[in-house]
C-alpha cells in the first residue's frame, strides 16, 4: 500500500489491521490521533483519554482477533479509537448525540463492544466472568481487561484482581497509566505505580540475568529454582511487586506510544499462562500540546458552537461557594469527594481549605464511611458526590449512616436527566433509594437561592442524615440572598393558587410546573403550584390543603416514578383516606433514557412544559379550544 494513501480510509475492522507493518502502524496511529481531533473539537466528547490509547488501540486489535478475543474498556470513556477501528469511523461526528454513537461502549452498538461501561473499576470483574465462562466450557479465547490507573484506584478493581490471582486463570489485565483519572490520582497506590513507572531498568535487568544465567553452570536449574522462590529475581532489582504477590506475573513499564514496544510485550504476554498484568504508561492528550498540557480542561470538550456555561454559573458553582461562605465560620465543615475534584466543583474548596477536603480516589464506598466516622468525631462533613455515583455507595448509606443516624451531608451532584452522557450517568435514581431509608432527610431546591438555604440547613441539622440534590445544569441568574437562612424541616410553599388541579413538583420541575401553569392558564385551566422543596419528610398538611381544594393532585419530578417523590405522595393521600382526590405522578418512564441534551430528554420523558400541561390538559378530560403555545 502507497504511504501516500491514507491507511484509516481502508480500515472497516479489527481484520484489516492484521497484515500491517510497524511503519504502517505508526502512519495509522497518526492518522487517527488526526482524524479524532478534528470530530471530537467539532462535536465534542471524551478526548484526552482517547488520545492517549491510539497505539495502544491499533496494537490490541492487530494482536487480537475481536470479537472472538474479548477486549474488555473500563468506562469506556477511551474507546472511541476502539469505534473507529471497529466499523463504526463513518458515525463519529454523531457520538452523544440523539441517535448517534454512545460515548461508551455498548453491546446493542457493536459485537466489538463486549461489555457496557461508563463507571470505572469494572473491567476486570467483567474480564474474569468471560475467561472463567471460556474455562468450564472449553474454549480457547483471550479475554484482555484494559484498566487506567484512575480505575484501578476503584476497590472493586483490587477485588477482581485479588480474585484473579486466585483462580489463576489466563487473562491479561493491561494497566494504562497516564498519572491521570479525571482529576490528577491520589493516594498511596498512585503514588506507588509512579514508584514503578520511574524504573523501567526492571524488565530489562531481569532479563538480562536470566541470560547471564543460562550460560553458567548450574544456570538453568539456578534460574528455576529462583523462580520457584515468589518474587526473588524480582528482588535483586527492585521491591516487591504488588500485582506479582497477588499471584499476577508483572510485565513492564512499557511505553504505551511505542508500537514496536508494544506489540513485543503484548506477543509475549500472549504465551504465558495465568493472570498477566501488563504495565503500560501513556500520556492523556498524546499528539495535542494543549492536552498534554492540560489533562484536566481537555478530559472532555464541548462541541464548537456549545454554550460554555460561562454566561451563568452552574448549580455545583453556586454549591460550592456556598460551601466555602459556610466554612468561612465553621472551622469543623469539611468536603468529600471520590475522584471528582473538578466535576463537583470541590478544586475552589481545596484551594481555601487544603487540609478541610479530601479526594479519597475512585472510591465512593469508602467515602460514606469515612464521612460517617468523621461525622462521629465532631466534624461536619459534606460528602459531595454526582448521582450516579453514589449509587456504588449504597451499602454504605444504609449500614453505617442511617441505621447509626450520623449527621453526615449528602450533596449529589448531577441528580436528574443528565444529557450526552446517557444512561451510566443519568441521576435519576436517587430519591427513589434515598427516600425508602429510615432517619434519611431529602431536599431539592427550586433554584439557586433555594440550594444556598438548603446547604445551611442542611448543616445546621444533626439529627441525623440529610441530603441535597442538584442538576447539571445552569442557574436561572437571580440576586443572591442577603443572608443564609436555615428552612423548617419538611415544609414547602405554595407558588401559585388554582382550583382545578394542583401541580405538586420537586427540585428544577418547579421551573417547568409554573411554565405549565401560564400554558393551562391560557386555555382556563387554573392550576395551583406547590414547592415541596422536601422528597421527606412531606409537607402533608399543604399537599392535604391543595388536594382537598382542586381535588386532583399532580406530582413531577426528574426522578423514576417508582419509589420517587409521588410516590411518597401517594402514599401520603392513602393514609389520610383521601381515595376521592384523582392523582397524576409525571416521572422518568420505566426504561433507561439514552444520550442526548438534557432538554430532549425531558421531552421525551414528558417533563417539558408544554408536555407537562398537554398532559395534564387530557387527564383532566376537559374539551380542546386551541393548542398549547409555549411560555414566552
């Protein structure tokens, strides 16, 4: 093939990679570091990460026959080489959007995606599930886990290798180190792969005597009988390898942007037997100086032409700030987060109170409890954690918060419809499995001003847990308050009055419930509008008031309807024998929502204005005069 021609355009799969020369390779690695910069800064995405896998992705599958080999992404954030290379280049230009490609890997996309993803510290559970299922039935796949070191700080990912080591199973676990999760890696494991990273003379030193040993006499038998003895060759050169004490044969560092490296080290790896973990060392945002540069800005972008987000602060912004402005006073407030310094918003904590916040790295279990013991021994501490990843903590929230009742503060990030991201992040979930735990308090805010008294409040309360839950999304640009006050436990406010049906709504819905009652308005429908500002406890007596005075109750909320806010409502109306007032619970449908914008996503949940009151409108049963128009 010409090295004038451009390789990727003759790339359709993982097969057209396999006749390839190293110099063909490296063309192709160009090509599509080139071919990613240009789509990812066009319609945005993931980016630093998949910058940082391209050889590491063109080397895999030329290795490997996908998807009879099973090649295993953790989150899947890195994949989209993987994409390219596995038929689906022609759809980049559509990822996260409405109908396009997902931004992770998902098996109803591509036979190449073998497991969905889009938490972190999965892979290689996944990973060993497929090779212990290819053992007892008697095949003879390779099944490769590529894990980053952020992922590898997950505890679920030190399980599965702790379990892997056990059954001794063959499987590959490649460790794509780049020093970077999101945030910057923390701790003492990070801390020792930099140990490892910064001596590559390991490998080499290794092999190297075990040359020189061949050729004495006695050498081959001195040799076995050193490897026979854990970790001995090892130990002339080195301390104890971690991985090679768990039962796992280390290989590496390796320069993950060296092909010619690479394909030697994952060849070998081939051939052994058991679990292999091969240490690859990358760089997050290879080939874009600003990347390189910045890991953290160019971890995920926008798409040209985006709004920026810039013109109005966000929810965690204003969280965030209120936060400090709080810890201002009280010495004993401190943060919390797992590997998320940045997307809750905690980086202006630190910078104020550098030993008040604490990144405990990609482990959400760990920091519940932590909070909890801390909480214990007279702090007061705010585990700032999204939606989606509180969920890995749930164990926790049960067992050692509410069933002790530690006043430990739960700010979850990113509640609600979440847009791009898709299904892995929606937050939609949380009040339905906060709301059934004993001693648990839950609010949303209605807006900005609202979540500013909510975080007092919630750190002024003692009496047990209390969370606050906030969307991704910006605020709608209102004066702040002169002063923070703290709200009653468990009391809304009534918005607006009506006499046909009260609109009873949670958190950002409250917005879109005030829109719905203008469009009713229009068409003669009086619709009061409720604030219930608390999930638990429920404001009864206001929710009994409007029931009884419209005799008909609609609850909305960004949550499933299942378990959620109206269904506590529900509940509510039950006990009091309310069984004339006629009920309507607007919700996420029973299925997971997949990616798009945050604003089409509420359409198709029919939580927008307009379908919120085209809904209520039909169930109401009242006769059509003119179409809906929307609010102004």
């Amino acid at each position: 093939m010409p090295m004038a021609e451009r390789i990727l355009d003759h790339i359709r799969g993982p097969q057209d990679l396999k006749g390839l020369s190293l110099k063909e390779m490296e063309q192709l690695a160009q090509e599509v570091r080139e071919e990613l910069i240009n789509t990812v800064t066009r319609v945005g995405g993931h980016f630093g990460s998949n910058l940082g896998v391209v050889e590491l992705t063109i080397v895999l599958h030329a290795l490997f026959d996908s998807p009879k080999d099973k090649i295993i992404w953790d989150v899947g954030h890195q994949a989209y080489p993987h994409k390219m290379l596995t038929g689906r280049r022609e759809r980049m230009g559509t990822i996260r959007q409405k109908g396009g490609l997902c931004g992770f890997c998902v098996r109803s996309e591509s036979p190449h995606d073998i497991f969905g993803a889009g938490h972190g510290g999965t892979s290689i559970s996944a990973a060993l599930g497929f090779a212990k299922a290819r053992d007892l039935l008697g095949r003879r796949e390779h099944v490769v886990a590529v894990i980053g070191d952020g992922s590898f700080t997950a505890g679920m990912a030190l399980e599965a290798l702790d379990h892997a080591g056990e059954l001794g199973t063959d499987l590959l676990i490649i460790l794509n180190d780049n020093g970077m999760g999101i945030s910057p890696n923390i701790g003492a494991l990070h801390r020792y792969l930099v140990k490892l990273r910064s001596d590559p003379h390991y490998r080499k030193a290794k092999e190297l005597f075990e040359e020189f040993m061949h050729f004495m006499p006695l050498g081959d038998a001195m040799v076995d009988a050193l490897e026979r003895v854990k970790g001995s060759i090892k130990q002339f050169f080195q301390p104890r390898v971690i991985f090679e004490d768990l039962g796992c044969t280390y290989l590496g560092p390796v320069d993950g942007h060296n092909i010619a490296d690479l394909r030697d080290i994952l060849e070998n790896a081939k051939q052994l037997k058991g679990p292999i973990v091969v240490h690859v060392v990358t760089v997050k945002g290879k080939g874009m100086p600003e990347a390189e540069q910045n890991p953290v800005g160019y971890h995920a972008i926008k798409a040209v032409g985006a709004p920026g987000g810039k013109k109005l602060p966000s929810y965690t912004d204003v969280f965030v700030e209120t936060l400090i402005e709080l810890a201002r006073r009280d010495e004993r407030i401190v943060a919390v987060t797992a590997a998320m310094l940045e997307g809750t918003g905690l980086v202006k904590f630190q910078k104020e109170f550098p030993h008040r916040c604490f990144d405990v790295a990609m482990a959400e279990q760990h920091a519940v409890t932590f909070c909890a013991g801390m909480a214990l021994g007279g702090l007061r501490p705010v585990a700032a954690i999204y939606s989606t990843f509180l969920q890995r903590a749930f164990d926790q929230i049960v067992h050692d918060v509410c069933i002790q009742n530690i006043p430990v503060v739960f700010a979850i990030d990113r509640a609600g419809l979440v847009g791009n991201d898709g299904p892995t992040h929606q937050g939609v979930f949380d009040l339905s499995y906060l709301r059934c735990l004993p001693h648990m308090v839950i609010m949303a805010p209605k807006d900005e001003n609202e979540l500013r008294h909510m975080l007092k409040t919630a750190l002024e309360y003692t009496d047990g847990p209390i969370a606050v839950r906030y969307p991704r999304d910006t605020v709608l640009g209102l004066e702040p308050p002169e002063r923070l006050e703290c709200l009653p436990i468990g009391k809304g406010e009534l918005l607006r009055e009506g006499r046909h049906v009260a609109l009873v709504a949670i958190g950002t819905m409250v917005q879109n419930a005030l829109q719905a009652a203008e469009l009713l308005a229009a068409e003669g429908i009086e619709a009061a509008v409720v604030n219930a500002r608390f999930v638990k406890p429920l404001d009864k007596e206001l929710i009994r008031q409007v029931a009884e005075a419209t005799g008909a109750v609609v609850t909305i909320e960004d949550n499933v309807r299942m378990g959620g806010f109206g269904s506590g409502v529900l509940e509510f109306l039950s006990e009091a024998g309310l069984y004339s007032v006629r009920t309507l619970v607007l919700g996420v449908p029973d299925r997971f929502i997949e990616h798009a914008t945050r604003e089409e996503q509420l359409e198709e949940c029919g939580l927008d204005p307009r379908s919120i009151a085209q809904r209520v409108k039909d169930w109401l049963g009242l006769p059509a005069r003119v179409p809906l128009r929307a609010v102004p």
